[in-house]
C-alpha cells in the first residue's frame, strides 16, 4: 500500500529475521533517482518507527518528521519498528523471551539496510544512518562488523558516551536531589542494580518510588534478557574508535537524557584526530532533535519528555539544517 507524506510517496514493506517479521515504511522522494538512501533507527523501549512511544502522551513522532523532511531534500528513507515495538510488538514478543540479544538489534537493521539497498531508486553505495539514543550503539556496531553493505556514513543523535548505566543513573540523581532522603533511595537502587547485574534477583526496595522499581524490573523481565545486561554496561564511545567512515555526533543542549559535556566528552576523546568525525551540540534541540525553547536550568526531564511528540512541537531548524547538509556533503 502506498500513499503520500507531506513530501514524496510512503510505502510498507516487510522483510523476515527467524520466526519473526520485521515491518517498516520506506518515502521515496519526488523524482526518478536514484537517490542516496537513509535508514532511520529508534531508541530505546517501545519507541517506534516514527520515534513514537506507549509511555508517552502524542503521536508527532520527530522519525516520520524526518523522514519527510529528507525526501523534500531528496533522500529515501526506510523507518521500521523493531521487533518490541510497534503494532506487531504482541505477536513478535513471545518468540523473543530469553532471546533479546545486542546481536539481535544489529541483525534488524542489518535487515533493513538491505531492504532499502534493493530498491531500483536507491543508491546501494549511499545509504546512511541517522540513529537516536540506543539505537546509535546498534548503527556503529553494525558498521565495526564489517557488514555486507556497509552504510557511507552514521548520523548519531543523542549517543551515550559513558555507559547506559550510568548515563542512567545521573538521570535519578538529578531526581534524587529534589526529594527528601535521596541519598539514601539512590543507594537502595544502587543496591538492586549491583544484585541484577551479579545475575541474582533484583528485589527493589519498596521504599523505592514505584517508576524506579518499574525500571527495575523491566530490566530483569525474562522478555528484556540478556539484552538489558548487555546493554546497560555499553556505550557509543569504545565503537567509535574503531569506526571508519564519516559520521556526525549530534547532542543537543537541551538533551536530558544524554548530556552534551558528560557524554560529549569522552566522545571527542574517542575521535581525536579524526576530521571525518564531526560534533554538533545545538543550543535548543532536545533528545529526539525537536526544538525547546525554554532555558534548561528550568526544565525537569518527567515534563520535558511528556513534550516530545506534542502536537505543536517539530524539529530544531538548526538541527535539520545541518544534517541535511551533512548528508549532502558525504553524498
């Protein structure tokens, strides 16, 4: 089924990884091409292939904003939900218990690199990536395994650069810090998140408010393993070093979730001396590249976030300017 975006012709398409099927929409932009390709990678959770998620309130999801606003700058693109994400998340779940694996990110995207190369209108040699959040530890693992079809260049919006867990962490003691006794319900979840990582059962603390001990569970639920423990102890700045095509690291001063010094930093120090390797810390983009205006010392992460796919908000002209250009350049 095709039908139009506000720029080009948007179709879906569906490709198999084991007993599952992953699907996505590929927008074609207006034109014959061939045209350089971009494959659009989601973060973490239940977000799905337009960066929309169930734990949060709109559906203005800034990976369909993207991607029209790459094919009226004449790139297709290909966005797909992962295989816990999205419409088909509850027919998929079951046969991922137990078998939720980094490797199995990589494969999906691998899966949908190659979707996109075998489109008549796409150049194979031109894809790239523009990856959120988690997603940018699967799009620069992909490319250091020496893929079939290697992508020309990564654009990484809002990359870890210390470990998930801790990036995480930082998040609840900034949350800490606003209520009574934080030093000490930091400690009962330190105290859990030490038991889960040792393989023994977490057992939060009922002291814990009940979103940390959600969290926490979530992390030890038998559908989010081995994943969860593979994941929280990685982060974007060891691929890096090892990467070998261009790539643009974008994190955004009003990111809270990654911050644009803390994982910033060490980033740059994974790609010093690297001019292919280029930094972007726009003034006003949040986590998912959609403006903000107010000043950050006033914003709190909870709100911040239940505004990421509001109605009224889109994305930092800054910011798609300059990624657009980007693309361009290594076009």
């Amino acid at each position: 089924m095709t039908e139009s975006e506000s720029f080009g012709q948007s179709s879906e398409v569906s490709w198999p990884l084991g007993p599952t099927t992953l699907h996505g929409t590929v927008v074609r932009p207006e034109g014959r091409g061939p045209f350089p390709g971009v494959v659009l990678i989601a973060g973490s959770g239940p977000t799905d292939r337009d960066w929309n998620s169930p734990l949060l309130p709109g559906a203005n999801g800034s990976g369909r904003l993207l991607a029209e606003a790459l094919a009226a700058a004449g790139f297709a693109s290909l966005r797909y939900d992962k295989r816990a994400s999205g419409p088909h998340a509850r027919e998929t779940v079951p046969h991922l218990i137990g078998a939720l694996t980094m490797q199995g990110h990589i494969d999906e995207l691998a899966g949908a690199v190659r979707t996109l190369a075998a489109l008549d209108y796409v150049l194979p040699d031109r894809i790239f990536a523009l990856a959120n959040s988690e997603g940018t530890l699967h799009a620069l693992h992909y490319q250091i395994q020496d893929p079939a079809i290697p992508l020309a260049g990564l654009v990484l919006a809002g990359p870890p650069g210390r470990a998930v867990g801790v990036v995480a962490r930082s998040q609840l003691e900034a949350q800490a810090q606003q209520v009574p006794d934080g030093d000490h319900l930091l400690q009962l979840y330190d105290e859990a998140v030490a038991r889960f990582l040792a393989g023994e059962p977490a057992a939060p603390d009922p002291a814990l408010p009940e979103g940390v001990r959600m969290l926490i569970s979530a992390l030890e639920s038998p559908a989010n393993l081995p994943f969860s423990r593979e994941l929280w102890s990685a982060d974007a700045a060891a691929p890096l070093v090892q990467l070998r095509v261009p790539a643009l690291i974008i994190i955004g001063k009003k990111d809270l979730q990654v911050d644009w010094r803390s994982d910033g930093e060490p980033l740059q120090r994974a790609a010093t001396g690297r001019a292919e390797i280029t930094f972007l810390f726009p003034e006003s983009a949040n986590h998912v590249l959609k403006h903000e205006p107010r000043p950050r010392e006033g914003l709190v992460q909870a709100e911040a976030m239940s505004r990421y796919n509001a109605p009224d908000s889109f994305l930092d002209p800054e910011t798609l300017t300059a990624v657009v250009g980007w693309l361009r350049a290594h076009s």
